[in-house]
C-alpha cells in the first residue's frame, strides 16, 4: 500500500504541477513537480530493503525466507541446502579481507551457474550460503560435484583451492521453515566435522 501510494504521487505531483501552471502561468510548479516527484523516486529507492546481496549480488537472507515461506505455502515439491565455506578465516588471516571477499564473490558466482535453472541462490551472511532447489532431490551429490569441479576450475588459486561443507534438507508435510534451517545446518555441521576428522587423519 505504502508502496503504491509513492508511486502515484510521483506520477500525480508533475501533473497537478502542470495544471496549476495553465491557469497562471507566472507559477512555475510544472519543473518544481517534476523535480518533487524525482525526489520522491529517489527517497523511495532508498529505503525500501533491498533484495540483493550488496557483495555478491545473489539473493538476500529476506529474499530467501521470502521465498522459502511461499514454498511452503504451495505445498511444491523442494529441499534446502545450506553451504559453509571451509577455511575462511584462515583465508581472511592469511590473504586479507579483499581476497575474502573475492573467494565470497566467486563462490556465489559458482552456486548461481550450478542452481540457476532449478533453485534460488543466496547469501544468508559471513561464509554461510543458501539454495533453495525446486523439484527435489534426485540430483544432490551431483550438484555438489559439479560446484566442486567448477571451483577447482578457477584460475586463482585460493578458489580453486577452496572446499565446502553443506547440508541438504529435503521437505516434508507439516515442516517449518525453522526446522528446513535447523535440519539442514544440522547436517552441514557433521559434513564439516568430518572433513575436518578426515584432514587431521
């Protein structure tokens, strides 16, 4: 409504505007409303959240619970994965905050060619990623192959160099969006344990 609302005083003001200047033609209200109802657009622009992820430019943590919550609602056939990036840390200590950001970056690049058709790509915050995957899962660990050699495929090495742990939740009748997270993260975090037990072995 709010929104709405915005929208036709920025159309209505240079109207009006121009109205009142066809019968005096000494006020010039025409170029005051135009310049008002930019000022509008521009205010607008500004304080309606954001859908995007300002670093990597997949969707948000809004978008995906946005999304995630009409899924529910649909009763469509979907699963949740959420990824976690081994090392960041050790990346950020080692190469610097810029170099983290460009492995965040390119991470995100690598979900959104593998989950473009089938899912919905975000960035929850920090290392910690998202993809909702429409349909199901029939194609897990292959897409987690495919995400693997893709980044193994980078030309700079801290990428290329780079492991991930994730967890994947498929949905049942009566789950919430609560329990998708936690069963999901869940199984991420034993993901990561044993890699970690693995590396040290």
């Amino acid at each position: 409504v709010q929104e709405t609302l915005i929208f036709v005083l920025c159309f209505l003001s240079p109207i009006v505007g121009m109205v009142i200047q066809m019968f005096d033609s000494k006020l010039h209200f025409s170029w005051t409303s135009i310049v008002l109802g930019l000022l509008l657009v521009y205010v607008f622009l500004e304080t309606v959240p954001s859908e995007e992820d300002h670093l990597t430019k997949l969707f948000n943590r809004r978008s995906y619970e946005t999304e995630l919550s009409f899924l529910l609602k649909s009763g469509k056939e979907f699963g949740v994965f959420i990824f976690d990036l081994n090392g960041f840390k050790e990346i950020n200590d080692t190469h610097g905050h810029q170099k983290g950001d460009e492995v965040l970056v390119a991470f995100g690049k690598a979900l959104e060619k593998i989950f473009s058709e089938k899912g919905l790509a975000s960035r929850l915050g920090g290392d910690e990623f998202a993809v909702i995957l429409r349909g199901g899962d029939k194609k897990v660990e292959r897409y987690i192959h495919q995400l693997s050699t893709l980044l193994h495929q980078e030309k700079d090495p801290v990428v290329a160099s780079l492991t991930f742990s994730y967890g994947y939740q498929h949905y049942h009748q009566d789950m919430t969006m609560d329990d998708l997270y936690t069963l999901a993260d869940g199984k991420m975090y034993l993901h990561k344990k044993a890699s970690k037990e693995i590396q040290i072995s």
